[in-house]
C-alpha cells in the first residue's frame, strides 16, 4: 500500500537557521511523482515541487532544496536561513499515475520560525 | 480562471440539512479531485473526476456524500443530512501534467 510518513510533527528554529523536513514513503509503482505542498495559516495548499521517480537529481530553488533519494524511500526538504514567513505546515505527498493520480499525504509538519 | 476557485469559502449549516460546495478547475484541466481536511485527520482523498465522469469514488465517506461534474469543468460536492463530523475544511483540486493545484477550500462548520 502507498503510504508517505513525515515524522516531524512540530519543529520551531530561530529565524536564519537551517531546517530539514523529513519525508519517507512507500509504494510498489516504479513511476511515481512526489510532492511538498505549504499551508501557510491563511489555509490555502501551495504548491512547491514535483519530482517524478526517474529523476534523483536534488533541486535548489532559492533558500529550498530537496533531496531525493530512492534507495531510501526518503524526500526531504530544506530551508536555509529560515524567515517567519517560512512558518506554516509542509505537506509531504505521492501520487502514482497508474492509479488516477491522486495524492496520498503525510500528516504534515508544523514548521515555526520564531524571530 | 488564474487557479482553482471554490464557493462558499465559510458555511455554517445546522445539523441535518443538505449543502452543497462548488469547484471551478483551472480551465483546460481534465482531472479534478476533492479532499477533506479534518482537525486532527490530515488531507483525505474524496472523489477523482476525469471529465465528466468519476472512475474513483473510493474516498468518500458515507452514501451521504455525493459530487457530480457537468461539461468537464464545475463540480459539486454535496453532503446530505449534514452531521458535526463532516465539520472540516473540503478542498478541490485540478491536474495538470501531474501536478495537483488546489483552491483556496470550503470551510464547513456543522452545528
């Protein structure tokens, strides 16, 4: 069964510290697209990054990165020099398109970027 | 339009009675998707659309809970006999090369 597991329920960093959101999932398809979505407070799931099973390359996008990495089932999210604005829950998810493409989610992580 | 638009963005109903949530996908998106964001339940999967038609239905929780979409585009998510458990914000979502853009959400408040 698919399932995406983010550990972290709560973190809190002072405002420019480096933080990792942790993400394991599992599924049995070799294609595969996973997902990190923001929810700042105003509720609203943003979308970040889509990064499909066939391509491990990391990405940087401004202060984020992600690291994929297959041979552990793990898609992590970095934020470096973290700003208040950063505070908001992340949502890790997988989709696979061979069945419909809808998207399991983690439970989320509350991120809190105190000043 | 520009993104994923939802109505109403707040409903307060009474116990009992029937609401209905409206999506509005981006336009030219064929697949579109409901989910349930409960307190304390994470995001759930509800219903898939693709087109008209909903070969996924797997996650709606009660045969109180029905959705239709008409002319590939606006959907409607209805609950009947509402209930305080279905309290939650309803989330609708459309697909574009596999990549899911939400609205903005409907937040329901059953009393």
């Amino acid at each position: 069964a698919q399932k995406v597991t983010q550990a972290q329920t709560e973190i809190s960093v002072v405002e420019k510290e480096d933080v990792t959101l942790d993400c394991v999932y599992e599924t049995r398809d070799t294609t595969y697209y996973l997902f990190w979505y923001k929810q700042p407070p105003s509720g609203e799931l943003v979308f970040l990054i889509r990064r499909n099973s066939f391509d491990e390359q990391n990405e940087i996008s401004g202060r984020y990165s992600w690291n994929f990495q297959k041979s552990t089932s793990s898609f992590n999210f970095t934020i470096t020099a973290s700003q208040v604005v950063d505070s908001a829950v992340y949502f890790c998810a997988l989709s696979e398109p061979s069945n419909t493409g809808k998207l399991i989610f983690g439970q989320g992580t509350t991120l809190q970027v105190k000043p | 339009g520009a993104g994923v638009s939802q109505s109403p963005s707040n409903k307060v109903t009474e116990k009992g009675k029937d609401v209905e949530l409206r999506c509005d996908p981006i336009s030219g998106h064929t697949a579109l998707y409901w989910y349930r964001q409960s307190l304390g339940q994470g995001l759930e999967f509800l219903i898939y659309f693709q087109g008209n038609s909903a070969p996924d239905k797997s996650g709606l929780p009660s045969d109180r809970f029905s959705a239709e979409r008409t002319g590939g585009s606006v959907s409607t998510l209805k609950i009947q006999r509402t209930q305080q458990e279905d309290s939650a914000v309803y989330l609708c979502a459309s697909s574009s090369e596999n990549t899911i853009y939400f609205g903005e959400g409907s937040w329901l408040t059953v009393v």
